[in-house]
C-alpha cells in the first residue's frame, strides 16, 4: 500500500511540478489535466488486461518492423555488414554490432520520401482529418499537432513531423510544444524491438509494455504541454485544403529523399558535437574528490538528482539509487545506453515491480541529444519557426521526462 501510495503522491508531484512554467496558470483547464491522466489509467488498464487489444497492436508494429526491416535491407545495400549485412566474421555482442547512423537513422530518409508520396496520393489529408476529429474531442487537441503525437507512438522524433510538415509553419506555440513533448516522450518503432530483444531476457513480454508505454505518453505529452503553455484556442489550422506540393509521383520520392537525406545529416551532426561535450564535461568534473572511490560523472550527479524521482514513481528507496541512476544515463547520454546498463543490473538488485516501473521511466527521447536533434531536425522542414523551437526546447525535455515518470507511476499502481 505504502508504494502505491509513492506513486500517486508522485503524480500529483509531477503536475505540481510544472505550474512555475506556467505561461498562465490561471488558463489552465483542470478539467483537460484530469481527463488526460484519466486516459492514461485507462490505456494501461485496456492494454495490460485486454490481450485481444494487445495483441492488435502487436500487429500495427509489425508494420512499422516491416518498414524498418526494408530500410535496412537497402542500408545493408549501400553500407555492408555496417549497415546490417551479414558480417565477415562471427558476432559475439550482438548489441555492439548494432550503428545507429548506418542502421537506424536511415528509416528518416526512407521515411521522408515514404510519407511525400502518400501526401501526393492525398492519403495523408485524409488521415489527418480523422485523427484530429478523434483528439478534438478527447482532448481539444488539433489535428496535425495531435496526429504528430499519436505518430510518435511508432515513429521517431524527426520522423513524425514529416507527415504534417506542410503545417508547421503555422502551427501555434503550443502546438510545436505539443510536437516537441511527443516526440521525446516516445520511442520510434524502428527502436523498440531492438530494446525489446535486449530486455526480453530478463522481462518476458516487454515489447508490449514499450508499445503501451508510447501510447499513454501521448495524452500525458498533452497534460504537460497545456499546463506549460495553456491553449488558448487563439489560432487553429486550416485543414480543409491542404497544399499540393509535388508535381508527381517520382517528384514526391525525389524530393522527399533529399529532405530526409538533410535530416539524417543534421541529426548525425548534432549527436556527435553533443556527445563530444558531455563527454568533455565529464572530463571536466572528473577533477573533483572521489565519491565512494569513484570519480564523479554527469551521469552520477544526475542519478542521485533522479534517485527522488525514482522514490515518487513508486520504487522502495533501497532500489532508488539505483533506477536514479539509469534515469539519469537516460537523461544525460540517452536511452540506448540506459536500457544496455539496466540489462547489467542484477536480478537481486530491483525487483520485478522495480524493473517494470524503471523500464516506463527510461522508455523515451528525453536527454541533451533530443534537444539538439529536434532543434535541428524540425528547424530543417521550418527555419522561420527555429527560434520558437530553441525557446521551447527545455520545456519540451522537461515535460516529456515528467510524462515518462508518470507513466511508471501508473504502472506500478496498474500493474500491482
């Protein structure tokens, strides 16, 4: 009882959190914040309890893995055994034969031009009218904010905007908050079954959990945006007429391929100087005194910085410090890197209630990285609207974080 009541304390935590962001607490609409957190119970409680409904959605990622499993093929192609070929020697770590420029990344070229076509066909359109009436009316979320965030469930950060790129320009502060919150509090599905194959030893059936994860991040990207930037409805999209930018289908492929191409560029740039000044920040630090004979790191001052949060999302405190410090690899290097260390962890050391409310925590775009990518990324497709993302940027990895934390909260309640 006492660690459910650790998790709904940390809800309210969550929320309160984020009021000093507040643009306008006064606009707040308390009634959207509650339905939100509501649908997030029932998303959990559906996909958890329901097989049936689980099941469905294993085969919509299935979908996404054929997407991703073709794009390899032409990366294995072009790249070799980097790009995922068949390798010359034996592999003794499959995870270190994994490139995430040469394996991964290119689903962005792939999908750039995937998603030009099917605007020129006019399927998209028509996809987002559809999508934007059904958030309309769950949440008062407009159509290609909302269609971007429901994307985000199996498509990356960078990837998603694609589909409503056309719409960016004009999308209102609130709506490119919305964007930029969805898209580090999920996982694309190009990612999810390689996580799903490195947890899958310890975790029987985490591919779901991942897929369930994504989906209740959705409406709590919603709960966070609004409270940081309360909508107030003043501009709205024009979705009756959307724009025909290509001039035929092969225009749409080409094009398409060369604006994916300028993403893959900007994204793999932006990691490496990234990267490069964490690591040169940790090098930095490293003067100071030894704590408990190890030297001191971002990523263990941001572990003991999460251990607190890790308390609040329903984790005993014997178990805290240690799922702090994955939230902080997390937060600091990225994802990737925490779920290879939480494999490390030992059986003993958290419990299985502990793994699963961890592995909801750690399940998302939110670190220093994501800023930059989607910074770069999006200020890609709409270089007018850079300042606005730049300004909107730390919000964005703010309230994707908390959405992630609470999603463990509720899971941990869910899930007993």
């Amino acid at each position: 009882m006492t660690l459910y009541l650790q998790a709904l304390l940390g809800i309210a935590v969550f929320i309160t959190i984020v009021l000093p962001m507040s643009s306008n607490r006064r606009s707040i609409n308390w009634k959207l914040v509650s339905v939100a957190l509501a649908l997030q119970f029932v998303i959990c409680i559906l996909l958890l309890k329901a097989p049936v409904i689980k099941e469905g959605l294993l085969y919509l990622n299935q979908a996404v893995g054929a997407l991703g499993a073709a794009t390899l093929k032409g990366s294995a192609f072009v790249f070799g055994y980097v790009g995922g070929g068949d390798t010359p020697f034996t592999i003794t770590n499959p995870n270190a034969a994994v490139t995430f420029a040469f394996q991964v990344l290119p689903l962005v070229i792939v999908m750039s031009a995937l998603s030009a076509l099917l605007w020129y066909w006019r399927i998209l359109p028509i996809v987002i009218r559809g999508i934007s009436w059904v958030f309309e009316r769950a949440l008062g979320t407009r159509g290609p904010s909302g269609l971007v965030a429901t994307a985000n469930i199996f498509l990356g950060q960078t990837e998603a905007p694609l589909l409503v790129r056309p719409y960016l320009a004009r999308m209102s502060r609130y709506e490119l908050l919305l964007v930029m919150t969805a898209g580090m509090a999920t996982i694309a599905g190009s990612v999810m079954v390689i996580y799903s194959a490195m947890l899958g030893v310890q975790f029987q059936g985490v591919l779901g959990h991942l897929i369930t994860k994504s989906i209740m991040s959705v409406p709590a990207s919603v709960l966070f945006a609004h409270m940081i930037l309360p909508d107030d409805n003043s501009s709205s999209q024009d979705l009756q007429e959307s724009p025909r930018i290509y001039q035929s289908a092969m225009d749409s492929i080409t094009r398409g391929t060369s604006d994916g191409l300028a993403l893959f560029l900007n994204i793999i740039a932006i990691l490496i100087v990234l990267t490069a000044f964490v690591a040169l920040a940790n090098s930095i630090v490293s003067f100071l005194p030894a704590i408990d004979g190890e030297a001191i790191t971002l990523e263990r001052i941001a572990g003991w910085i999460f251990a607190p949060v890790a308390w609040l999302m329903g984790i005993p405190w014997s178990e805290a410090t240690t799922a702090g410090s994955l939230l902080g690899v997390k937060s600091v290097l990225n994802e990737f890197i925490a779920f290879i260390q939480l494999t490390g962890v030992p059986p003993e050391t958290l419990s299985d209630r502990s793994r699963l409310i961890t592995i909801y925590g750690l399940c998302g775009f939110a670190n220093l990285a994501s800023i930059g990518i989607q910074i770069s990324g999006i200020g890609t497709m709409v270089p007018e609207r850079r300042g606005d993302l730049v300004s909107l940027a730390w919000p964005a990895f703010v309230a994707a974080t908390l959405g992630s934390c609470m999603t463990g909260c509720i899971v941990g309640i869910v899930a007993g």
